[in-house]
C-alpha cells in the first residue's frame, strides 16, 4: 500500500511533488502537466458548485504558467451563478464538445471530477473528441471508489453518478490515454487519472 498523502494538498500548495511520497506514476504524470500547461490554453469543463471548486484549479494552473482558462458547463444554475466573472462560461455538454469548439482551440482540456458523470459506453467516443481538439493534451481526474457515489441533487441532475464506484479498468476501452489511481479506494482523496500528451510533451 502506498504512503497516505494528499496528492491534491501537494498540488495546490505548490510542493515538491518528487519528495512527497507519492507513487511514481503521479510523479511521472505531473512533471508532464506541469510542462504541457506553460504558456497554454485550458479548457476545464465542469465550474463545480461552491466558490473554492470554481477558483481553485483555475489558481493552480496560473501558477503552473496557463495564460488562459475557459469553462464548459451544463447546469444553467452554475453559469448564472459564476457568469460576468474572470473565466469565461461556454454552455455544452462534455459529450458533444466538438460541436462547441474547433480544432486545437485549447492547448489542454481538463475533465476533472466528470468521467463518473457519463456512462460507461460513453467514455471511449467523449474521450476521442476531447482528444481531437486539443493541441497538448487532456487530463481527467474520477473518484476512485464509491466515497462520493450518492453525490449529485434533484436541482442539478448533472451532478449525479451515472458509474458509482469506479476503478482504473473502467478506462480499458479508452484508446490513447493513460490511466492509474492515486490513494486508497473508497477514500475521500483517491482518484482515478488519466492523461495523453502529445509532440514534444508525450
């Protein structure tokens, strides 16, 4: 069993992943991030529910160098909620994202805390779309386990768990992407990763 740490604490202090005590495939993968997002253009899709969810990330990569941060969102309550902010707000859902963007029209595009929100049998084609758009690299991050498996409300049904208890061999049918699990399942900061960098940043 690995280290208890958490990876999200590492990260959005600013520390020194390689002597955190994580495993190496985060390592691995955040010296990746951490280049690829320089000097880049990010789309995160999701702007979550509460302040903190809405601004965190998009602090987190500023300070990694993005020099540019957009969100996608469904629910018309978040985009009433966090429009005339910072970030601009482009409504779509993350399975037809295609339709919404052109072309390399991000350098990155993060789905984090989203795979749990589709089903199964829709990751492989969402998956290639979001890869299809983008000039550097996509990276999602899903609970590892059934912790937050009764989230969502009956306000915003997007919210909901459509794959309650994931685990890294969900992914399998994802082509292009690598994926691996950081903490223990069924714990509040265990998560699923996956990412692709393309060029010089794979």
């Amino acid at each position: 069993m690995e280290t208890k740490v958490d990876w999200f604490e590492c990260v959005r202090k600013n520390k020194d992943i390689e002597s955190s005590g994580l495993n190496n495939d985060f390592i691995y993968f955040f010296d990746k991030f951490r280049k690829a997002v320089a000097d880049s253009s990010i789309l995160l899709v999701g702007t979550g529910s509460t302040e903190l969810m809405f601004t965190e990330w998009p602090r987190i990569l500023k300070v990694l160098g993005a020099k540019n941060i957009t969100y996608l969102e469904l629910f018309d309550g978040y985009i009433s909620k966090f429009s005339n902010r910072e970030y601009k707000i482009v409504k779509g859902d993350v399975k037809k994202i295609d339709e919404y963007f052109e072309k390399n029209k991000f350098d990155i595009v993060c789905w984090f805390h989203g795979p749990e929100h589709i089903k199964q049998k829709e990751m492989p084609q969402t998956f290639s779309k979001i890869k299809g758009l983008v000039s550097k690299g996509l990276v999602s991050i899903c609970p590892f386990g059934s912790y937050y498996a009764d989230a969502g409300t009956e306000e915003n049904v997007y919210e909901l768990h459509l794959q309650p208890d994931m685990v890294v061999s969900d992914f399998d049918s994802v082509v292009g992407l690598d994926f691996f699990s950081v903490g223990e399942k069924d714990t509040a900061d265990a998560v699923i990763i996956g990412y692709y960098f393309g060029g010089i940043y794979g």
